[in-house]
C-alpha cells in the first residue's frame, strides 16, 4: 500500500454515524469469509485497514463480538438505528480499523490488494485475476 495518507470520511445509510480523518490505509481487500457473507448479506466484504486513532467517530455504534476461526475476538460496529455496517476490529491486530468501503464517501481511495478468504467465496463471485488470492488472511 501507499505510504501517503488519504483522506476519509463516510456515514452510514441513515446518517446518525459519521466519521472523519487522514490516514494511510495499511491494507484494501476483498474478504470472502463466511462471517463478512453473513454480516453484509453479501458476497463478500471491502475493506480498507487503518490506524484507529486516526478516525474520529461521530456517534455511537452498536457492536457484536464474536471469535474468528482462530480464535481472535471480532468485532463488528453498526449503526443502531439503520443497522449499516461500518466498521471491524481484530483482537490481533491491536489499533487497527477496517472500514467497510460502501460507507465511504469516495470509494475512489479503495484499490484492492487481494481476495481473502477465497476457499469460502460464492461459486458465482467473479474476481479479478490480477489480484492476489488468498484462502485465509494472506
């Protein structure tokens, strides 16, 4: 990824949480884990990784801890009243943020480095080849 830092900003679909800062973004992929299928409803999850301190978070998320398949706590933030998912933690990945790319306000800044999690993406899930694949975190 880039070292320079981009600007983020974003909100959910009803607005009630909005966020804001400049950072470099760490990491940009595709997860296709059978938890980001669930949580988005979707075939798979985009997310950009961040520094968190570099976030400022403008509202309350509602949240839902869970373990990950090797026994790390996730957790999920969603807005409370619309329920759009915004963001994800990682228990090993201390300070750090995903931001689920729908909710930016330019998704321009997202350019995937890899798919994740390909051993559990949905047969009809078309990927750009040009990307790396991973069947776990890679």
């Amino acid at each position: 990824m880039s070292d320079d830092p981009v600007n983020l900003s974003g909100c959910c679909l009803c607005g009630s949480i909005r966020y804001e800062g400049r950072a470099e973004i760490v990491r940009a992929v595709n997860c296709h884990c059978l938890d980001c299928q669930q949580a988005t409803g979707g075939a798979f999850a985009s997310l950009v990784f961040v520094e968190k301190d570099a976030l400022a978070i403008d509202g309350e998320t509602a949240t839902f801890e869970h373990s990950s398949d090797r026994g790390s706590t996730m957790i999920k933030h969603f807005c409370p009243t619309c329920g759009s998912p915004l963001f994800s933690e990682n228990s090993t990945r201390v300070g750090m943020i995903g931001i689920r790319v729908g909710t930016l306000n330019d998704t321009s800044v997202f350019s995937p480095t890899a798919n994740i999690f390909c051993d559990s993406a949905m047969p009809a899930t078309a990927m750009d080849p040009s990307l790396e694949r991973h069947n776990r975190m890679g």
